[in-house]
C-alpha cells in the first residue's frame, strides 16, 4: 500500500518549488527592462549555477527544474546585457 503522505508531501514540495522558481523568475522582469544593471559577475554566475542546478536532477520533478532553469537562463540574459554595456 502506497504511503500517500509522502506522496502528498512530494506533491507539495514540487508546488512550492514551482511557484517560488516562478515568483524568481518573474521578479527579474524589471531588471531586464531596466538600464542599470548587476554587477557582470553577479548575474554571470548566479545564472550559470541555476543551469546547473536545474539540469542536476535536484528536483523531482519537471516543473520545478523548469522554472530553475528559466530564471538561470534570465540571469545570464542579464550578464550579456551587462556585457554588452561594458
């Protein structure tokens, strides 16, 4: 017999994983669209270790490593755009 509270407490963490990835993600907007940027090697490795992390098998599962790597890849977004400015 499965036991459905570890199943629900996997449940849950993918959600809340999900969702903050996600909040991340969209809280990022507004530095993309702005002029001043962060520093080129904030932006560099932040982004670079999300990638990492999302591809790394942390997560359970999909949705949660998406959104990881989707706010990794606006991160490194945002070092071009530093770079480019340089």
């Amino acid at each position: 017999m499965p036991d459905f509270e570890v199943i629900k407490n996997f449940i849950l963490e993918d959600w809340v994983g999900l969702l903050i990835n996600l909040a991340f993600a969209v809280m990022l907007i507004p530095a993309l669209a702005d002029k001043q940027k962060p520093p080129l090697t904030t932006s560099l490795v932040t982004g670079l270790l999300l990638v990492a992390l999302s591809v790394s098998g942390s997560y359970r599962a999909a949705a949660p490593a998406v959104a990881v790597f989707v706010a990794g890849c606006m991160w490194l977004v945002l070092a071009w755009q530093r770079y480019r400015q340089s």
